[in-house]
C-alpha cells in the first residue's frame, strides 16, 4: 500500500517550454502533497506544500508564478515548471501524505533537463 | 531559521562495521522521521518517533530520539551492502507546520 508514482520519469525539454509532472497517489487518497526539489548528493528541498481544493502553500524564495502546482483532486497533483531554464535542471520529487498521518510517502521522482 | 543537521555527511565502512548516524535540531520536534533513499531512488520512510528518549529497533536499525526532543541516532548494527544510501532524517517542528523539514543526509557506502 501506499504508492505514490510521478510521470514523467524523466524530461528533456527546451529553454522557454513549459513541462507539466504529474504526481499521483494510488492506493490512498492524499489531502497533502509536497513537492521537492534535490540537486545531487544533496538533501530535499521543499518548495510547496497543496492541500487538496486549495492554494498552494510556497516555500521562501520559490517562484509561484514560475512552478505553478494543482492539487485537483485527492489523488493528483501537478507540477508545472513555466518557461523553464537550464538552472531549472534538478530532480524534483513529490510526497503524499493521508489525513492525519504524519509520515509521507514519495514518488520516484521526475529527472528534469533544459538544455 | 529552523534547521536539522546531521553528521557526518559521508561515511564509508568495511561490510560487517558498525554505522552511526546523528541528526542534530536547532530547536525542539514533535516528532522525528528517518528516510532511506538508494542510489538512484526515492525517500522510503522508515520509523517515527514521538516521545522524549524514545528508542525503536528494526532488525539492525536501532533509533533514538534525544530526552529534549532535539536530536535524534541511527545506529547500524554488522552494515551490509543492502544498506548503501543516503539516510535522511526529517522533523517537524511543536510549531504546528504541517511539511517535513529535511536533515542534510549522511551518505553511506559499504564495502564487501
């Protein structure tokens, strides 16, 4: 149980496009989604918190306007990362966590490249 | 600001050795969390704990939770090479914030 997957695994995408990752919990359903960005070897850096229905909740110094995050339903939440920029490379990994719980369950991640 | 640091960083042993790693908060948790990520993965939750000088064990894995609630060990007992990652503690702080606040990791490689 507890399975949280993300699609893409991996992006490649030009500087200037947008890229849109999904992050979907599958055998649960999830009133809060994390995203998370980890550069290598380092540890994860939260960028936003989403609450199902609601705005999301955005760390110091994360762009709203540039990750743009839906949690539209207790099962999905999207990330999207507007014109993006080669320094905008990273690994971005999103978690999901049950009603009350406190312990979160991630999804694989998506590796994302602008070149 | 709110911080969780852990040492060491990285830390390589001989299959079979002892493995500590130490999580160090600049102010007091509700409650601490231990992730493993393998090379290559996610975060895999592992334990929580909740009360003042708390002491959990998972086979090898024995975890503690400071009396002050403000820092927290992972002590690997006879490490194989099963148990190469990154472990990462996480806490939140009393002050009701509902994300986790992630430790810098400790990186560890076993040698067979």
């Amino acid at each position: 149980g507890a399975v949280v997957s993300q699609h893409p695994s991996w992006v490649i995408c030009k500087s200037g496009t947008s890229v849109k990752i999904e992050c979907r919990s599958l055998d649960f359903q999830a009133t809060t989604m994390f995203w998370y960005r980890q550069f290598p070897k380092q540890s994860l850096m939260l960028m936003a918190t989403s609450n199902e229905g609601s705005k999301a909740t955005y760390e110091q110094g994360v762009e709203k306007d540039k990750f743009l995050i839906n949690h539209a339903s207790l099962t999905l939440s999207t990330l999207t990362v507007t014109s993006a920029h080669p320094e905008d490379s990273s690994f971005y990994i999103c978690s999901a966590r049950v009603y009350r719980a406190s312990e979160q369950y991630f999804g694989p991640g998506t590796r994302l490249t602008v070149t | 600001g709110q911080q969780v640091m852990q040492i060491p960083q990285y830390q390589h042993v001989q299959e079979g050795e002892d493995f500590t790693t130490y999580c160090n908060s600049s102010t007091t948790l509700s409650n601490i969390q231990w992730y493993k990520q393998r090379p290559g993965g996610h975060p895999v939750f592992l334990i929580q704990l909740v009360k003042s000088g708390e002491v959990k064990k998972q086979k090898r894995l024995t975890f503690q939770f400071g009396e002050a609630k403000k820092n927290s060990s992972l002590h690997i007992t006879a490490t194989q090479t099963t148990d190469v990652g990154t472990y990462f503690c996480a806490g939140h702080f009393d002050t009701g914030r509902r994300a986790l606040t992630f430790g810098s990791g400790t990186r560890l490689q076993v040698q067979p």
